[in-house]
C-alpha cells in the first residue's frame, strides 16, 4: 500500500490513501491542489483542529458537496456547513465515519489533535500541540507549558503510528524542537512530517531519535511539495 501526502502551507496536507482523500487543517494553498481534486470529483474528509486562521479557512464550507465529513474542534463555531456533514470534537471524543476512525486528543493551545485510522494507516496530525516554549516568556509560563505538554504526551504514551504531522515552529528558535524530540521518545513512530515550521527548513540532527529508533522525517517547504511512502508491515492496533 501506498500514502501520497502532499503539503499545502503551515500545517495544511492532503493525504490520499487507496480509498480516502483527507484534508487537515487548510489555510490556504497557492499549489491549487484542493481545485484540482475538487474539479476531479475526488470525496473528501476534512479535518481542522482549531480556529486560529492558519490552521483553519472558512472557504472550506464551499467544499461541502464533495465532502463526506468535516471533523472540527467545536472552538470553531458556525461555519456555514450542513450541520449532517459536520462532527464536532473535543478531547477524547471520538467517531467513525464509514471506514475512517478518529480519535481527538488535547492541544496546548486552542482545540484539538487528531489520531486516524483509514484503509490500514495510523496518523497523527498534531493541530497546535506542542512544548511552546518562548525564551522571552516570563518563567511561570514557561513551566506551565512544559507541564501543559507534559501531560497531553502522557495521554499519548506508547500510540504506534504510521505517520505523524508535528510542528517545529522556527519563532522557538533553539528550542523549535524541545516538543517533537519528546514526542517521537514517547510513541512509536515510522515517518515523521514536520509542519508549522515558518518557513525555515528543519531536519533532525545525528542522535535525535531514541538509540535504535529510527524514523524518517520530511519538512516540506513549497505548497505543493510531495511525498509518497510505503506501508510499513505492523499490525494496526484499535484505538
């Protein structure tokens, strides 16, 4: 089996599947990927975490005849959907649509994070979740997001995933990665996609990983920029 994901900006990707096309967290897309789908008549799934405008586009309600469902943190409000194609979330909540589960677990800022399961695949799409840790920031603030963080990996504790959608946000400066190293320590993990980067490429340095863990990783840059992997042979774990 074969997963195409393709990288529309921030923390926005497609990722088609043998008999599912999934959207997360659409800003915008200066690749016209979406209208070339759209115009080919390809079902969708939606999913947005949070309703910080680079995480989520209201023209997505524009979409809504060519898509099964819209998975949306319930922080969004009124969106202008159908209220039969939309399913609202919030941590530890989940749902099946047809063939496709979701699971939603917490962020450290507005809304969600998304665990899916589809046609074999386990993916884990981040939202805003992550160590945000500012070096500006005052001291007590600091602490509260690193138990903030803390607590929402130890929910996610020992998850066996395919893929993984994470942010290493370059405005972190030196601490862009304190958040994803953590996470790929906690779950196992075969491909890591870095996301929410600002631009600024990212790319794990020698002895990131866990000692015998290893895992790729792609930071896309470019709407539009591909990756095609291959399904790892594990066998899936309900969730």
């Amino acid at each position: 089996m074969k997963m195409d994901i393709i990288y529309l900006e921030n923390s926005g990707f497609v990722v088609q599947t043998t008999q599912h096309t999934l959207v997360f967290d659409y800003y915008q897309d200066t690749s016209d990927t979406i209208a070339k789908l759209l115009q080919k008549g390809t079902i969708l799934h939606v999913f947005s975490s949070h309703s910080h405008h680079d995480h989520f586009n209201p023209i997505i309600s524009t979409w809504q005849d060519q898509v099964a469902a819209f998975f949306l943190s319930d922080d969004i409000g009124n969106v202008g959907i159908r209220s039969e194609k939309i399913i609202w979330l919030r941590p530890s909540e989940t749902s099946i649509h047809g063939n496709l589960k979701v699971k939603a677990y917490g962020s450290t800022d507005l809304g969600v994070s998304f665990l899916v399961e589809v046609d074999g695949w386990r993916l884990f799409h981040a939202g805003d979740l992550n160590w945000w840790h500012w070096k500006w920031d005052h001291k007590y603030n600091q602490v509260l997001a690193k138990n903030l963080f803390e607590k929402e990996m130890d929910r996610l504790e020992g998850l066996e995933l395919d893929v993984a959608f994470f942010p290493v946000d370059s405005r972190l400066e030196e601490y862009r990665s304190i958040g994803v190293k953590e996470f790929c320590h906690r779950v196992s993990l075969e491909q890591l996609v870095v996301m929410h980067t600002r631009g600024e490429r990212w790319s794990p340095p020698p002895g990131f990983f866990s000692k015998g863990n290893v895992v790729a990783s792609w930071c896309p840059i470019f709407s539009g920029d591909r990756l095609q992997i291959s399904k790892p042979q594990r066998t899936a774990t309900a969730f």
